[in-house]
C-alpha cells in the first residue's frame, strides 16, 4: 500500500513540475517589460535607419545574423566606431558617410540607447 501511494503520489508531483519546468523558458526578449516605446523625433530617425540599414541582420535589436543590441551597454562612440568599421573584430560591414550620414548616425545611436533602457 505504501508503494501505491508513493507512486500516486509521484505521478500527481509530476503533473505539476512539468509544467511548471515548461513555463520557466525564456520570455520573447521583443516583449517590452515597461510599456510602448516612447521615442523623441530624433530617436525615430533613428529608429527609421535602423530599420533601413540594421535590421536585416540585429533584428528588432535582438541575436540575428549579427549580435543583439538591445542589451549591449556601449557608449555612441563605441557604436559610431563599430559602425564606421573603426572598430576591429566581428563580420560587421562597415558604412560609411556615404551610406549613413554623420547626422543619422547620432540618430541611430540615441534610438539604440532609447532601446536599450526601454
């Protein structure tokens, strides 16, 4: 009788940890945990580029083909450099002045940061 009891028991134990263990993954690291993302007009040209020229590969910020950047705290200048490809290592092209302008460049850099404290 105990050995019946114990292995009900067991039986009753796992159907409450498996999915218990199941819901324990990872959150879509996509979800805001604080609300929609408020952007100042500066921040959504910036967002207007990423989309344009970043996404492709950092999609919605988050690991692609590139690595996410949503949660990288880099100064703009680390950024800037990264990608004007002043900045050794990584498979990143580099883009020039040509391909994004000086000014769109800090755009991309204050949307990045809005990102990353969002």
């Amino acid at each position: 009788m105990i050995t019946a009891q114990c292995k009900i028991g067991w039986w009753h134990a796992t159907l409450f940890i498996l999915p218990a263990i199941a819901a324990c993954g990872e959150a879509r690291k996509s979800e805001p945990l604080t609300g929609a993302l408020t952007l100042s007009p500066d921040e959504m040209r910036g967002q207007e580029v990423f989309y344009a020229k970043c996404n492709e590969c950092h999609p919605h910020g988050e690991t692609g083909i590139g690595p996410a950047l949503n949660d990288k705290p880099l100064p703009s200048v680390a950024i800037d450099a990264k990608v004007r490809g002043n900045l050794p290592g990584g498979n990143m092209p580099s883009f020039g002045e040509d391909i994004i302008s000086d000014d769109d460049l800090d755009h991309l850099t204050d949307y990045l940061e809005a990102l990353r404290d969002q």
